[in-house]
C-alpha cells in the first residue's frame, strides 16, 4: 500500500484525493493539505500518528509559496521524510524533471495516469512526464519589461519552456507599450521602475486599453507605496526578483485567472497594515519628495516639470489627507510612518 500526501488548492486537493481513492486500492491518503503552513502541521500529525508518507503530492501552485521549494522545505524541517518521494503536478509541461522532486506531471493527465506516475516514484525510480503534441501545450505569451539585462536574461531562461513564449522585451514605458500593441501578449511582466516611467502605474493605464491583460510586477522594490499602489491599480500578481521558480508560478497563476503575490510581499503588506494606510499616486510623491528636501514650491515645479500653481494644489491637497496642518507636519509624518516608502525613489 502506497502511502500518499497530497498539497494543492482546495478543488484539486479533495478532487485528487476523491479519484485515486476510488480507482486504486493500492494507494492510502493520509492527509491532504491546502497550503504549506497546512502541510506543516498535517505532516507532524502524521509522523505522531505513524503514517509517514511514502510520496508527497504537491501542486506547483500553492497560496502561500511555491510547491516546488515547499517540498524541499519540508523535507529539511522533518528528517523523517527523507526516504519520502516528491511528485510535482503542474499545469503546464515542465521541460525538465524539477530539482529536488522525483516526478512531475501535468493536470490534465487521467487519473490512470498519476497512479502510475505515483507507483513508479514510490519505488524510487524517477517519473518525467511525456511531452504532449504540440496542440496541447498550453502557451503563454509574455511581454517583458525590464532593464535591458534582466530582460534579455529572463528571456533566455523562460522562452519557449514551461508552455511560456516571450514575444518581446522592452526597456522603457514607451517602448512596452508600442509594441504590445503590436505583440497582444497575454501577460506583461514589467518592473516597478522603468527610466521613462512608473510600471506599476503603467499597468493601470494599460489594462484600461487592453482589460483582458494580465499584468505581473517583477520588482526588488519591497516598499508599501508599492504594493499598496499594485493593489488599487489592479495587477494580477506582485513579485520578487529571487526566484525563477516563482516568476513562472506567478505568470501560471495569473494566467488562470487567479492573483498572485508572492508571500513576502503579502506578509510585509500584512505587517504593515497597508489597507489602512494612506495611499499617494506618482505625481504627489514626486512632490513629497520634494517638500521632505526643503525645495519651495517655485524649486519643485521646475525639478518635476508642473506650474507652481498646480504643486500648490498638490501640497495642500497632500497635507489636508494627511490630517496634518502644516508642511513642517507632514515631513515628520512622512519620516517617522511612511519613510521607507520613499527609499526607492520614485
């Protein structure tokens, strides 16, 4: 009897678990999990309980991390699953069996199929999925934009695998948006911080063009402003440039209609309480910036390229939501509550 536990999104979780129960009786599930933090604590019961896995089940798509990685994760945390198998199920064809696992295989095989996927991990041999005929590789298009160095390497990495096709790159807001036009691609994956321009704003000017793009910011900026801005600008993912592995789960998820933010992102915005906090579109940061280094409202419109006029009604309106009276305020609310907002520039 082959002992397995199962790591995946709700439907899939109870599906799989409801399937190969009553297709095989050669297979025992000893637990199913929704998430990691889930698999964590169902995985200690099971070591208390003595009914240790011999193949652990996780879905590359998980709500709080990457199956993948979670899977090594959990093999380190419990020295007791190391004779324990791994079996990846993804929903697109891995060109490669991922490292670390013992199998992978895709979603839309039958349930025939996974058995024996299953069986064969289970007595230790490796299970890499077939390549499906080209009519049934599910392909992504993805527009990058980025620095020309992180675009040209990304591409490399991505293009052509993992159902993925990257139909161009570009380096500047301008340029991104000409030729998605050109392209229609189905995602862009762009950088908060473009020469010509903001990428988060950038995607809420260009979902208003194209309202079925899904949009995936790929940032080192870990700051509030910018995940509060991903937020109300309605982007379908936010992420973190430390991970090849994320960014493809990222561009899967979003592609199934689902949002995705990375867990550190969604933890600091957790931590940060960023629903409750005042939000400051591009043009009056560009003036806060500007009021927290002394200029005058004369020194500001010439630094960002407004009339003094209007930079007058941006502080006033900038002071009067920050419930603070004055500019000499509103610096030390800025510095002491939203300073590392404004670390990255803007």
């Amino acid at each position: 009897m082959t002992k397995i536990h199962i790591t995946a999104q709700k439907m899939l979780a109870e599906g799989l678990k409801t399937l190969t129960v009553n297709r095989s009786e050669e297979i025992e599930i000893v637990g199913t999990s929704t998430s990691f933090a889930e698999c964590l604590d169902n995985i200690k019961r099971n070591i208390i309980e003595g009914k240790m896995p011999d193949v652990l089940l996780f879905d590359v798509i998980l709500p709080d991390g990457n199956g993948i990685e979670c899977s090594l994760k959990i093999k380190k945390i419990y020295h007791e699953l190391q004779a324990a198998k791994v079996l990846i199920i993804s929903n697109v064809y891995l060109s490669n069996c991922p490292e670390g696992a013992d199998g992978d295989i895709t979603k839309n095989r039958s349930v025939d199929e996974l058995i024996k996927a299953i069986k064969i991990v289970a007595e230790g041999n490796t299970y890499h999925d077939a390549e499906p005929a080209n009519d049934d590789i599910l392909h992504i298009k993805v527009h990058i934009a980025d620095n020309q160095l992180v675009a040209d390497g990304l591409k490399l990495l991505i293009d052509n695998r993992y159902g993925i096709t990257v139909t161009g790159t570009s380096n500047t807001v301008a340029d991104c948006k000409a030729k998605i036009a050109l392209e229609q691609p189905d995602i862009l994956l762009i950088e908060a911080h473009l020469p010509d321009g903001n990428g988060i704003d950038f995607c809420r000017e260009i979902k208003a063009q194209y309202p079925d793009l899904k949009t995936v910011v790929n940032t080192m900026s870990k700051t509030c402003t910018s995940a509060r801005m991903a937020r109300v600008s309605n982007v379908n993912g936010y992420i973190l440039k430390n991970s090849l592995t994320e960014t493809i789960t990222a561009i899967q998820t979003v592609m199934n209609n689902r949002l995705y933010f990375c867990p550190e992102i969604q933890e600091f915005m957790n931590r940060m309480n960023i629903e409750d906090r005042i939000w400051f579109p591009l043009h009056e940061r560009k003036v806060i910036k500007g009021i927290v280094a002394g200029y005058t409202n004369e020194e500001i419109a010439v630094r960002i390229g407004l009339s003094t006029a209007t930079v007058k009604k941006y502080r006033k309106d900038i002071i009067d939501k920050s419930g603070v009276t004055n500019a000499a305020a509103l610096v030390a609310k800025i510095m002491t509550e939203y300073r590392e907002d404004f670390l990255d520039g803007v």
